[in-house]
C-alpha cells in the first residue's frame, strides 16, 4: 500500500523559492547601493574638477583686484581727477560730533 504525502516537498519548495527570492532582492539591492555609489563617485569628481577651475578663477580675480588696488594705480587715478594729497588732514570722528 502507499501513503501518499504532498506537504513532504511542500515546505522544501518554499523554503527555496524563499531563498531564490531573498538572494534576488539582494542582488537587486547591492546593484542599485553600487550604481549609486558609482554616480556619487562620479559627481564628486566633477566637483574636484570644478572647485580647482574656481581656484584658478579666484587667483586671476584676485591678481586683476591687487594691480587695481596698487599704490601707483591709485595715486595715477588720483592725478588724473586732479586730486591732491593733503599732508595734514583733519579727521572727524563720531565721538566728537
């Protein structure tokens, strides 16, 4: 006589597709934490890339501010809207108003 039992193979089943389905889902979640560990990667590369374009950029800036701000630049503007350099000049002061 054979018993007949169908719950036997049930549980292996679903003990496997279980399986299958976590091992998916992992794969599924390393794949998206990877990719966006690779556009992170990528934009922080653009962004070193810019911040040493805006270096350079800062220093011409700065190099154009200090040859404007030079005592001869002043002192030939000066000339040329016809101010003098007053030797002793009288200072007012908050405080005293």
């Amino acid at each position: 006589m054979t018993i007949i039992q169908p719950n036997k193979h049930k549980e292996i089943k679903r003990l496997t597709v279980s399986l299958g389905a976590f091992i998916v889902v992992s794969i599924l979640v390393w794949m998206f934490v990877y990719m966006q560990t690779v556009n992170l990667s990528h934009d922080l590369a653009r962004a070193k890339n810019r911040l040493e374009e805006m270096k350079v950029e800062n220093a011409e800036l700065k190099d154009r501010y200090y040859n404007l701000v030079d005592a001869d630049n002043l002192e030939r503007l000066a000339a040329e809207r016809g101010l003098v350099k007053d030797k002793n000049p009288q200072w007012a002061f908050v405080s005293q108003l």
